[in-house]
C-alpha cells in the first residue's frame, strides 16, 4: 500500500507541472517550449532523461564484470558532448530547426531527409519501448507481483499517466517534469547508497576508502584485445553522444528549447560534465553492493540483479523499496516521456510535414502511446532475453547511417544521388553485420560500440561513390 500511494504520490506531482506549463499551448508549445527554456534546467532535467530505467539498474552491476571502466566511456562523453555543442547546436540554431532532421534536406536532399527521420523513428521508438518495458517488469518483478498487480494493468496506467501529463505542454512540460524527476532520481540514489553503507556498519569515510581498496574500483584497461580497452571506451564514449545525442532528435528537442546558441552550448557542457560523477555514484554503490552480498552470502545470479535485490526486496527496510521504486520511476518516465513527445515531433513535421496541424498532433501522440502498450505487452508475450538483447542490436545498427548523413553533410560540400541514399543506409547496417560476423569468427575479436563508428564510416563510403559530379 505504501508503494501504490508513494506511485499515486509521485505522478500527482508531475500532473501539477503539466498543468501549470500547459496553459495556452500550442504546437509551437509542445514542439520548441516557445524557445524560452531557462538553459539551467534543461540541464539538469537532462541528467534524469538520459539515464534511462535501466542503466538505473544497470549500471551498479557493471562492477562485477567490467569494475568502473565504465567511466572510461563517460570521460568520451564529455567530448562528444563539447564536440555537439560546438559543432552541431550552431547549425540547428543558425537553421532555425524544429526537428534535426530538417538539416538534411537543405544540404543532401528530400530522400536523405525522409530517410534519416525513419531511422529515427524506427529506433526510438523500438528501443524506447524495450527499456520501458525492462522498467515496467523490474517493477513487476521486484514490487508489484507482492500487491497482485497484473502487468498489462501495469504497463495500461504507466503509459497513459505519460500521455496524460505530456498531450499538452509537450517537451515545454518535459523540461520542467525532467527536473523534478532527475531531483527524485538523484536523492533516491544517494539515500539507498546511505542506507547501505549503514547496514555495512560504516561511516562515509569509511565506505569511501573501501571502495577505493576494493579490487573492483580499476578504472583503466589498457588489454586492447579486451572490450574494457581505454581507447575503445573513450573514442566510443565520444561517438556515441555524438550519434544518440546530436543526431537524436529525442536528445536534442530539449536542447533545441534555450533561448539562445550561447544558453544552449552552456546546457550541453554542463550536463555532460555531470555525468563522470553522476556514474561514479552508480559504480561506488555497485561496490558496496556486492560488499554486502558477500557478507551476508548472497548470490548474484546476473549483474542487473545486483541493485533490486538488495533495494527492492525489503531487506534493507521498507523506506529503501520506496527509494527504489522512486528513482526507477523517475530515471524510466524522464526518457520515455521524451521518446513519445519527440517521436510524435519527427512524425507530423518530418513525415507528414504538417507542424502547424493541432489535430493530427493529438491523434499522433495518442497513437504512439497505443503503439507503447502494443510493444511491451508484445515483449511479455515473447519473454526472452535473447530477443530482447537482438532487439538492442538492431537499435544501434540504426543510428550508424545517421552518423554517415550528417558526418557527409558536414565535412564534404558534396551533393549525392539523392534516389540512391535509402539503399546505402539500408545496404551499410547489412555489410557491417557481415564484417561482424566474420571477423568474430575468423579472428575471435568480438566488436563492441566500435561497430557504430565502422557503420557511420561504410554510410559516409557509399554516399561518397554517389555523389554527384560537378
């Protein structure tokens, strides 16, 4: 019961943010916030909406196969970030851009537009759907089985609680609620981490030399043969935020809301700084973790356990169930909110090309709500990780052709052979399979986020053999 009014509670909260930021608004409202976002929030709403549910849950159990490399990835992250700000926020601002996309029919052509949108669409919305779906059942799971809550129950009120408090502000709400729930996510993380350390009978000081002496606080790996390899983490680190960030209307609808370049490039660097100590709290309290489970001799069965099993099983006092139930809520809802607002964005003015047309705004957003409850329940029906984890792949193929358009767009003053672009992003994700497939098994290296950088560059390589002569 404490659960269900603590839930009831939390979502109170974020309809009175709808409400009070969706007063008179408009398209231009739920699309761009009216372009006058205080930079300062966005930033801090963001931290909450790109970590997502699952690395909430995820990222504590790194520790127990790959230690805090991890944070070799997130130093890339301030790079990418910087390299967004600097090199992409000032096209986007300077075109005056709604979706991203837009840059790619003013500079590669109406295909390469329409194209690079779909892609969009595609991976957000699968991916969007498969971690809200691995939130919704580690809620499942760990809380709502013990209330005799059923999961279509579950998955039916989560959803339209996100439609609800988004139909009318749109991303303009988003800002606002993102920070609200990045404060719940914050103070949850932090407040487990206490009541952990408490129940290993010490004091701050204490928990951090431990950390510091435990075998699992390595940082670095310099075995470039391993996937932890520093180069690896760091050059993916800076890719990855590039691609999913800067080229992911999602990520970059918020950002797109400042009121200026200059409070826009100040939101980006702040909160991509954020990130090194924010991922340190989740690998430091991994560690604590797993001190725990080894004292009390319990077994971790997967990684992903690692965090639920302590915080959502009420071993730790009814009071950290909460907290968990709070910072999953938060870190889930902050990134699928933003998934269905901006998925509805791409759709009526990439797709339709109708920005103005308030109707089909509504009827798009409720649409891509059904199309949420469709693919969890559809997710639940097929119960497999290993199609879970496919599904994954199949995202990030995704967004490697998005790098190779706008990487073209950028550094080459080029044109292609626009009726040519969807083959060559569609023919790039098949041939970087293939390379995958046999340089695994031929060699034994087993690629990991590199893959995104190696489907960008094949992307870039096609559009380079169409390209048309001057």
């Amino acid at each position: 019961m404490v659960i269900i009014i603590t839930i009831i509670a939390y979502f109170g909260f974020l309809l009175v943010f709808s409400r009070v930021t969706s007063r008179r608004a408009t398209n231009d409202t739920f699309y761009r916030a009216d372009r006058c976002s205080p930079w300062y929030m966005v930033a801090f709403g963001m931290i909450g909406a790109s970590i997502s549910g699952v690395t909430f849950v995820s990222v504590p159990g790194m520790v127990i196969k790959s230690d805090m490399t991890y944070l070799q990835m997130c130093l890339g992250f301030i790079f990418g970030y910087a390299i967004v700000a600097f090199v992409l926020l000032p096209v986007y601002y300077r075109m005056n851009l709604t979706t991203i996309y837009s840059y790619l029919q003013t500079r590669l052509g109406r295909q390469a537009y329409k194209t690079g949108a779909s892609f969009f669409l595609l991976s957000k919305l699968i991916g969007a759907a498969v971690r809200f779906y691995v939130v919704c059942f580690i809620l499942q799971r760990f809380v709502l089985d013990t209330l005799g809550v059923p999961f279509p129950l579950t998955v039916l009120i989560m959803v339209g609680l996100i439609w609800l408090y988004t139909r009318k502000g749109g991303i303009k709400t988003l800002v606002w609620t993102d920070a609200f729930q990045t404060v719940c996510m914050l103070l949850a993380l932090l407040l487990i981490g206490f009541h952990v350390i408490s129940a290993l009978d010490m004091n701050l000081d204490q928990a951090i030399q431990a950390i510091i002496n435990d075998s699992h606080s390595r940082v670095f790996s310099w075995d470039w043969v391993s996937k932890q390899n520093f180069w690896k983490q760091f050059l993916s680190g800076i890719f990855v935020v590039i691609v999913m960030t800067g080229l992911d209307q999602d990520m970059m609808q918020k950002n797109l809301t400042c009121k200026s370049l200059r409070d826009a490039q100040k939101d980006m660097c702040t909160y991509g700084l954020a990130f090194v100590p924010v991922n340190l709290m989740f690998l430091s309290l991994g560690i604590l973790l797993m001190m725990l489970a080894g004292r009390e001799g319990v077994v971790i069965q997967q990684p992903d356990d690692l965090l639920p099993m302590f915080a959502a099983t009420g071993s730790l006092g009814m009071m950290v169930v909460v907290l968990f139930t709070i910072g999953i809520v938060a870190a889930g809802f902050s990134s699928a909110d933003s998934a269905m607002t901006a998925l509805t964005t791409s759709y009526c003015i990439d797709i339709k090309g109708r920005k103005d047309d308030e109707k089909l705004r509504k009827r798009t957003h409720l649409g891509f709500a059904v199309l949420f409850v469709v693919f969890i329940l559809a997710f639940k029906v097929v119960n497999s990780t290993s199609v879970i984890d496919a599904i994954y792949i199949i995202c990030s193929y995704t967004y490697g052709p998005l790098l190779g358009l706008f990487a073209f767009g950028r550094l080459t003053s080029w044109q292609v052979k626009d009726r040519a672009v969807p083959c060559i992003t569609i023919a790039s994700p098949v041939i970087c399979y293939a390379i995958e497939t046999i340089t695994k098994q031929t060699t034994g290296y087993q690629f990991g986020y590199e893959l995104l950088m190696l489907n960008g560059a094949l992307t870039f390589i096609g559009l380079f053999l169409f390209r048309k002569q001057p």
